[in-house]
C-alpha cells in the first residue's frame, strides 16, 4: 500500500498555524504601530515609567490568586484586605498619600468581593494558561489561540472564564459578550481542559458588579472569525516587514485619545503630536 493511501501527502506543505493571543489582537487592532514597537522592534524603544492603575489591577489581581491558593476556610474577607498589603507598591502614583489612600480602597474591594461571594469553591485554574488549535470556518485548523485566564470555575460541568475588573467605568452585558479575549479563553479552555465553555463574566471589584453573558457556539465562531482576520492581516504586515517591506507603512500609527497614556509615547513622534500626556495617577478608578 502506498503511502498516498495511508493519508500522507509529502508533495503538500502543511498549513502554518498563527499562534495570537488576545493582548496581540488587541494591541495590532489598536494601533499597528504600537504592535510592531511592542512586539518587533529590537531594541525595545522607550517607554512611559509605571502606571498607577496597573499597578493597582495587578496587586488586586495578584491578592485574589494567592487568596483562591489558602485553604477554603482561611480565603476570609481579612485575609483578603492583608494580602493586598502584602502585595502592595506604590509604582505610579503621585505620592505617598494617595497610594495609601489607593491601598485602602484595595484592600476594601477584595474584602467586600469575599464577604459576598462564594469564595469556598475551588478553581479550576488561577491565572491559568490555555491553548488550542482552532478552525475559522470549516477547514482544518489555521490559529493557535491561546492566553492567560484570571481564573476559570465549573458550574454545574460547564466551565466560567471569569475577568476582574478594577478601572473607572463599570462593565455590563454587551462588554462581555463584546469581549474578544473572554470568548478566545472561553474557547482554548474548553480545548485545553475538555468541558464545555459558554459563560464568561467580568468581576469589577469597585463597585462589586458582576457582568456576565453566555455565549452560543455562533457567537465564538464569530469572535475567532474576527480574530483569525486580524491575525492574517497583523502576519502579512509582519513577514511583509521581515523582507525588508517599509515598517511605517506597514505599521502605521492610529492615533486618537488614547495617545495621552500609550507606554510607547516616548517613542512615537505622531502620538505626541495628537495627545496631550497624561500623568500616571489619571486613570485610577475615582
């Protein structure tokens, strides 16, 4: 029997599957050169210091996994607020006082998320990677989407990609369903861990606001069908690049208000022309 019958083909070059993750995505779909000084420029151009509200995301972000990490019984809303003292910096902010003022206001938010939630069921993951080939359409698989979820529980056999928030605007409905990234996670877990995955929600810790939507295979078949299109726009541009193509051109700056806190500013004569710079401590939830 040939080798044709068994299902090989050697005269056919597989199809290059396109690892992107939803911060890849985003960042290209934001702005193209913003993707091209994050993700291919070398050096690496400079960038803004420290912003204080991701500096507070990832301490709120980073007490919750070492919380959900104790044993249930000791996942207590103090222990919540200490663990935000053990994590604490106080990387961007304007001073030492409103850094402690921030510092307070964390360690209230993840005590109040633990006094009202069922905190004594245990994870499926923390901060869990997950990674799976996927088909938009079809045909065989043409991306490897992958990520890091903040943390993926199971209800009732199926799995939850749930998100925190801790910014100024409060999330709803549509931004979940809207969200790429969830709907990516909600995928590749589903994959990866081999339980069905529908729901994703958004945990927004200063106001206590749960925004959840549940998603039909219809509605991740699009997100990964919007996906695969900026990953194959965002691989022309870049192995375009690699053949020694014009980096401006293929990478152009798409300016606007986000301009003002971009950590590449620095480094971009366009987005400093069409955005005053913002400080720091701007975008902390008020």
């Amino acid at each position: 029997m040939c080798v044709a019958q068994l299902g090989f083909d050697f005269g056919v070059e597989p199809k290059r599957l396109t690892k992107v993750t939803p911060a890849r995505l985003a960042t290209f779909d934001d702005c193209p050169r913003r993707y091209r000084m994050t993700y291919l420029d070398r050096p690496p151009p400079q960038r803004t210091g420290p912003w204080a509200h991701s500096t507070l995301g990832a301490v709120v972000h980073n007490a919750l996994r070492a919380l959900f990490d104790l044993p249930a019984g000791r996942r207590t809303p103090a222990r919540a607020a200490a663990l935000v003292g053990e994590q604490w910096n106080d990387s961007g902010f304007l001073d030492e006082r409103q850094a402690a003022r921030y510092r307070e206001r964390a360690k209230q938010w993840v005590s109040d998320y633990v006094e009202r939630s069922d905190v004594a069921v245990e994870p499926v993951g923390l901060e869990r990677w997950v990674s799976a080939p996927v088909s938009t359409d079809e045909g065989p698989p043409s991306l490897i989407v992958e990520g890091r979820a903040d943390r993926i529980d199971e209800r009732g056999g199926e799995l939850v990609i749930i998100d925190y928030k801790t910014g100024k605007r409060e999330p709803d409905e549509y931004e979940a369903r809207g969200s790429q990234a969830l709907a990516m996670y909600a995928v590749a877990a589903a994959r990866t861990l081999r339980r069905p995955c529908h729901r994703v929600e958004l945990h927004h810790l200063p106001t206590g606001a749960v925004a959840s939507a549940e998603h039909t295979e219809d509605s991740l078949r699009r997100q990964l069908t919007r996906a695969g299109e900026t990953a194959a726009e965002l691989q022309v541009a870049t192995d375009t690049l690699t053949a020694h193509g014009n980096a401006d051109e293929l990478f152009p700056a798409r300016t606007g208000r986000r301009c003002s806190w971009c950590d590449l500013r620095p480094s971009c004569a366009e987005g400093q022309q069409a955005a005053p710079a913002a400080r720091s401590w701007d975008l902390l939830a008020p």
